[in-house]
C-alpha cells in the first residue's frame, strides 16, 4: 500500500464513481480500476461494492478511509513543517477575514508585517465568519479573523475589544433630539440587518415591545449600508464597519444596547501546526496587547 493508491482511493470515495475519480485525476479509467484491485488483494477485502449501476463503499472501506484522510493530512502537515523551516522567511500567510476587518485594521497590520517579513505573500479570503470557520477546518487558511460572540472552544484565540452595533440611515431626523437610540426608537422603521444577527435583534424588539420591521437582509455590510445610503430602510450594523462606504447623506446613532456590542477575534485551530509566518503575525497581536 502506497501513498499513491491512498490517494486514489480517496478520490474514489469521494466522486462516488471510479469514472468520476478517473476524471478528476486525469487518468484512464482501467488503471485506476487495477489500483483498487490491487489495494483490495493486499489487504484481503473489498473495500468498494461495484456493480453495473452504483459503487458502495464496504464498512472496511469507511475505516480505510478515515485512516487514509489522517495519514495524507499528516503526510502533508509533515512536508509544511520541513518546507516552512526549509525557507525561513518565505511563503504565504493566507488569512479568512470578516469585511469590516479586511477593510479597517488588517491592512495596517499587513503593511507593517510585509515591511519586517518582505518575503511573505499574502493570500485574503473575505468571507463571513461561518464560512472562514469551514475553511480552517479544512486547513485552507491559516488563521481567520471573526465576529463575536461565537463559540471559540475549538480555537484558539486572540479578542478585541468590542464596538456597539449602530443605525444607519439617510433620515434619522426622528430621533435627531437623541444622541444615543434606545430599541423603542427602531419601532416602525424599515430595518437592514446582518443574517447572523437577525434573531438576536428580534429577540431583543420583542423583549422591548414591538416586532420589527425587517425589510431586507444580507451577510454584506457593504451591501446592507448602500441599501440605507438608497434609502430603502435603516441599517443595523457594527460601529467599526460605517467605512466600508463613502456616504456624505448618510448618519449614525450608537444603539443603547448592551447584547448588541460586537466583538472580532483572531483565530486558529488547536494542535494543528501554524506556519512561523503565521505565528510571526500573532505576535504582533500578541505584543500589542502587552
């Protein structure tokens, strides 16, 4: 049993078919076949039911599969550490970022880390924070930076102080005698929200006496202030993001409420190897908090 056939296998698994997989890995079908026949006489069993119709993975296929999964990762994980120390200060820090961090402190921070580490490149994924979530599970990046609260038992993390949530709008004459809006100030008004926030606003309306009026929602913060900037409705967001767009027409009013102060943190995955580059970017984190 080889590297190579864990590989194929893998792929077989995966794509459902041997078809599939032989397109993916850009090889002809019947040595792709003799792989896993050949994979299946050294272990002594089938590990893939075919028939004319379908392919079903055997239960020693499950196990060989989960095992297959951990030793590649390893397998990988290993040449990225020997790589990494091989080059010293080159290679990629790939970062997940929520848009309001790509847009407000990260770029501070990566021109003043490019400046001490001019070898690194940079590869930004700007994705909302569930998103960033599945691709460190998936190794694809190195470390994300997400909106709070979110459970961070799984990571590790570095947390930044938390900013209120804010309404946005083109008209807030309503309530230009308030400096500060209470939830009873949102009463009847055409709200824009962030998915991920929406039941918690809800919730909190309720608590306060009234349903809201949700007229739109989106995971963009660009989005939801350019529909307020539009003037379809007020715009519910965090503090840090207002900006995300230039907007002469458009004002703000901090919301006095104390469950809708949102938090950002700096994450990545428990015992999972970081790369020097990417550990080199939490120190900056790290000493800053000192």
């Amino acid at each position: 049993m080889n590297i190579k056939q864990l590989k194929y296998f893998l792929t077989i698994v995966e794509e459902g078919t041997i078809l599939k997989a032989a397109q993916k890995l850009h090889i002809a079908q019947p040595p792709l076949s003799q792989q896993l026949k050949l994979l299946e006489a050294e272990l002594g069993c089938t590990l893939i039911s075919r028939t004319t119709r379908k392919s079903q993975i055997t239960d020693t296929g499950e196990k060989l599969y989960f095992r297959a999964k951990q030793i590649l990762e390893l397998i990988d994980t290993t040449i990225k550490e020997v790589t990494d120390i091989n080059k010293g200060l080159e290679g990629t820090l790939s970062i997940g970022t929520v848009s309001s961090a790509g847009a407000t402190f990260l770029p501070e921070r990566l021109s003043s880390y490019h400046k001490k580490y001019p070898g690194i490149n940079f590869g930004i994924f700007d994705e909302d924070t569930y998103k960033i979530i599945e691709l460190l599970g998936k190794g694809i990046i190195d470390i994300g930076i997400i909106r709070t609260p979110f459970n961070l038992d799984m990571f590790e993390a570095i947390t930044l102080p938390s900013v209120p949530m804010v309404a946005v709008s083109n008209n807030l004459k309503l309530t230009e005698n308030c400096e500060i809006l209470s939830l009873a100030h949102l009463t009847d008004l055409p709200l824009i929200v962030q998915q991920r926030y929406e039941k918690t606003i809800i919730e909190l309306c309720l608590k306060s006496g009234f349903v809201p009026n949700i007229l739109c929602r989106s995971n963009d913060v660009r989005t939801i202030l350019l529909w307020a900037a539009a003037g379809m409705g007020t715009a519910i967001v965090p503090k840090d993001c207002l900006h995300l767009i230039h907007s002469m027409d458009l004002e703000y009013k901090e919301i006095n409420e104390p469950s809708l102060y949102i938090g950002t943190a700096i994450i990545w995955t428990k015992d999972r190897y970081l790369t020097t580059a990417a550990r080199h970017f939490l120190d900056e984190f790290i000493s800053s908090k000192k």
